[in-house]
C-alpha cells in the first residue's frame, strides 16, 4: 500500500494514500476560542471551511515548529455513519510517499493511542500507520461536523 509519510514529532508515520485528497502548504488557520487542544483551527478551502487537527497535540506532544515542509494534509474523513468530511491534518516534515507491503506491517503491541495502527522497519526506523477512522472521538466528531456537514 502507498502511504503519505511524515513526522510526529521525531518519529515517522504514514496515511494511506486513499484517504488523501490534497496536500498543501501550511496556510493560516482561524483560531477556535475554547476548542480542545488538538484543534489547530479551521482552514478556507475554495470557500469551504475545514477543521485542522494538529497531528502533535492530538498525539500528546506540544505543536510542533512549522519548518519549510509542515504541511496540511486534507483528508477524506468518513465518520462511523458514513458521512464524508474533509479534515485537515497539520503535519510536520511531510516526506512524500512510501511503498510499504502488507506483510511488513506488524501489530506495535502497545496501545498508546487509538489511531496508531501497526508498524514497519526499513533503512530509516520505524514507520507507523495512523488510522485515520480511528483520529476524532465521538466528543471531537459532533463539535467538528455539524448535522448539516458545516464545520463548527
């Protein structure tokens, strides 16, 4: 499978490919008074608004520098009814993209957030899968995504 691969903070993770609809450069984002903490903001994209999560908040980090490759990667995020949302991803040092074959990927064995997924070794280390259905819990989903798909 391919995956977008970037850092959270100094260890490397990947997306699939599948759920990626664009990758941009880090653009301003609106803040969002009293928005948890993972909430970068929300994003103009061609008029729509879209909620940024950051990458290393969600994960238990402090927010990350922007450096000359942070990215926002817009996701296609499908909740657990099925609706379709796009979600911004604030993400540090994005690589590119990575083959990485079923049968390298192996369970991690620990359980330290719900959307870390298995792993892979290669030359560079070791490469985790975010799970992107598994990122926003319900609590995040309903101030995320209003009934009628607007962002909040």
């Amino acid at each position: 499978m391919k995956l977008l691969v970037f850092h959270i903070g100094a260890d490397r993770y990947g997306l699939r490919l599948r759920d990626v609809v664009r990758v941009l450069p880090l653009v301003e984002l609106k803040l969002l008074p009293l928005a948890p903490d993972s909430v970068a903001g929300l994003m103009d994209l061609h008029g729509a608004s879209v909620p940024v999560i950051d990458l290393c908040r969600a994960s238990g980090l402090p927010s990350g520098a922007d450096h000359f490759d942070t990215r926002i990667i817009v996701a296609d995020y499908v909740t657990p009814e099925g609706a379709h949302h796009a979600l911004g991803l604030r993400a540090e040092r994005v690589l590119g993209v990575q083959e990485v074959r079923d049968d390298q990927l192996l369970d991690s064995g620990v359980q330290a957030a719900p959307f870390l997924g298995q792993v892979a070794s290669d030359a560079q280390g070791m490469l985790q899968l975010v799970g992107l259905e598994h990122l926003l819990p319900e609590e995040l989903r309903a101030l995320l995504f209003q009934r009628d798909g607007a962002a909040a």
